[in-house]
C-alpha cells in the first residue's frame, strides 16, 4: 500500500470515527428529549384531568333546581 492511499485511508477512519461519536451524542439527546416529551405529555393529561373536572364542577354550581325540586 503506498503512502497516498494510507493516508486517505487513515482520514477516512478519522472521519468514521469523528461521525460515530457524533451519532452517540445525537442518540443521547434524542433519548433525553423521548423521556421529556413524554413527562410533558403525562403532565398535561393531568392538567386535562383536573380542567375538567373543575369545568363540570363550575356547571353543576351554576345550575339551578327547577322551583319543583327544592
């Protein structure tokens, strides 16, 4: 092997190995932002939740009995 095609090879490892660190870090934040999209989503089902019962709850209290039922 001569030296011109050691030395390209040699960049090209570089340049793999530079994109595969580069493809860990990516993942890791992709993972990170998985489990925060989903903590989001989780939080607001709750907020959902707790909306509408407070809805409801505010109908109900603004309902009045016909005169017949008090």
């Amino acid at each position: 092997m001569n030296d011109e095609t050691r030395q390209r090879l040699e960049t090209v490892e570089a340049n793999l190995a530079h994109l595969e660190h580069q493809v860990e870090q990516l993942n890791g934040v992709l993972i990170q932002q998985s489990r925060t999209v989903d903590l989001l989503k989780k939080q607001v089902q709750r907020q959902s939740e707790v909306l509408e019962s407070m809805e409801l709850e505010r109908i109900k209290a603004n309902q009045t009995k016909p005169p017949h039922y008090q």
